[in-house]
C-alpha cells in the first residue's frame, strides 16, 4: 500500500480554491472507468467527498479502493491537477464535515438547505488519500 502523499504549497493553494468541481473516477463492476463530479475539501493531505450510500461511485469504492480525480481550476481550461489515491469509509462528522464542504460551494444563506439535502438519506464520507499526482496543462508554467 502507497503511502500519503503530502502536496507541495502550490497545489494546497490550487485545491484550497472553493467552487471547483472534481471529477472522481472509480472502476465500475464491468471493469469500465465511472466519472461523476463532486465536491470536494482539501484538508491536512487528505480529500473528503460526500455521497450517498445509493449512488454507484460508493459502491465501486467498496469493490476496489482506489480513485482518481481530476480538478480542472475556475476559469482556466489549462490549469488543473491529477490525483490518485485509496478510499477509507468514514460516517463520523458527517454533519460537520458536509458542512464544510458545501460552504466551499454555495452562499451562506443557502448553506443550512444544502446540508439537510446532504444528510437527508443514508451517506458516507469518502476520506480520499493522495498516493500519487501531476500537474496538467500550460498554465502552470505562467
């Protein structure tokens, strides 16, 4: 098993950006790539994303634990970041973690709604830990 990878303080600063969506991508039980967007927080070398326990990128996490993701930067097509990394399940901090993670991506007002969306059925955190990445695009080279 890879070990956690800590990112450089670039790459923090880029994940730490809030209203960027990442793509996960997990192996679906016919062994095909299965890519849905999500929201995301970056937070001590780890990613937390939230799901349903329903939805089919839970399940496929619990097949095969590990992910990738691709997080393409707001406004700027030739900037974004590959990760790998293995899934750990965790149900603990739910409230306070979906909190968090949706103030990244809706206004105050509208935050109290998107959390009681977020724990109105069976859900999981997927606590993501990077094991490998790489820079994409031109624009981390400006």
């Amino acid at each position: 098993m890879k070990e956690r990878l800590p990112l450089p303080p670039d790459l923090v600063a880029f994940l730490d950006q809030p209203g960027q969506l990442a793509i996960l991508g997990t192996l679906s039980q016919d062994g095909y790539p299965h890519l849905t967007p999500v929201w995301y927080q970056y937070e001590d070398s780890t990613l937390w994303v939230w799901t349903p326990k329903r939805r089919q990128k839970y399940r496929n996490t619990l097949r095969q634990n590990k992910v990738g993701l691709y997080i393409q930067a707001v406004g700027d097509m030739h900037k974004g970041i590959t990760l790998q990394g293995t899934v750990l399940h965790v149900v603990d901090g739910l409230r306070e973690r979906c909190a968090q993670i949706a103030s990244r991506y809706v206004t105050e007002q509208e935050l109290d709604i998107w959390i009681e969306h977020m724990l109105y059925s069976q859900n999981v955190l997927l606590r993501i830990t990077p094991t490998w990445f790489a820079r994409n695009g031109s624009s981390w080279n400006l």
